[in-house]
C-alpha cells in the first residue's frame, strides 16, 4: 500500500519535471496543488449534491480532515485521496485535469448550486429566475 503525502509527491514531481527551485518555491508549489486539489474536490462533491459528511463517511475519514482537505489546510495520502475518490466516482485523471490551470479558473460552486436549483423547473420558471437575476445584478 502506497503511503506518500502530497509533499513527497511535489518533490518528486518538481525533480522530474524541473519546477521549483529552491525550498520556498516548492512549498508555494506545494500550497497551490493543495489548494488546487482541495477546491476541485469540494466541486464534485457539490456538484453531487453530497455533504462532507457523507463523503468522509464512504471514504472512512475524519469529515473534519475532508473540511481541511477542500480548504487546503491539510495534507492528502495517495491512500485517503484514494478513498474520497472512490467515494466521489472520480478518477484521478479527472481530478488532475488541467491542474496547473485550475488557479485561474473562478469557483463555480455558487454557480453549480444555481443551475441545481433551477434544474427540472418549467422555462416560465428558469425565465423568471433570469429576469430576477438581471435585475439584481445589471
């Protein structure tokens, strides 16, 4: 059983690939991967309607450590990044999709609550909701 935290990962990353020179270079790299990480897991988890708790149960961890996780704050091993992704049905290509790029992206996680909101609602409804919207925010 593989037990590398996500420091060690970096590391190897960083000499393989040749990022990160010098020591505080590869703990900002490190911290944006977290983050990264941590955020993209908090997407499918919300995107699927699920709560901490319910994932950290599936994936038997602490739901604390899954707060800490999607904050950033916390670092993951290959086994317990296993467990929540099992627990989400994602793969790791998906979870590392674009990585690198995820710092630019903006968190749509409001926006996917929206779309859930008005899923199944009536195009009067989903109109309505728009106009309100515009009004609010134009």
């Amino acid at each position: 059983m593989l037990h590398y935290n996500v420091s060690t990962m970096i590391h190897y990353y960083s000499t393989v690939f040749g990022r990160g020179e010098g020591m505080a270079r590869k703990s900002r790299d490190v911290q944006k991967i977290k983050t990264a990480v941590g955020q993209r897991l908090q997407g499918f988890r919300n995107h699927q309607g699920r709560t901490q708790e319910d994932v950290a149960h599936e994936a038997d961890v602490h739901p604390s450590y899954i707060t800490k996780l999607e904050s950033g704050r916390s670092n993951w091993t290959i086994e317990s990044l296993d467990n929540i992704l099992n627990a989400l049905d994602v793969s790791y290509s998906e979870l590392f999709h674009n990585i690198d790029e995820s710092k630019h992206r903006i968190d749509n996680t409001v926006l996917i609550q929206i779309v859930k909101l008005l899923e199944g609602r009536s195009l009067e409804e989903q109109r309505k909701a728009l106009q309100l919207l515009k009004a609010l925010y134009s």
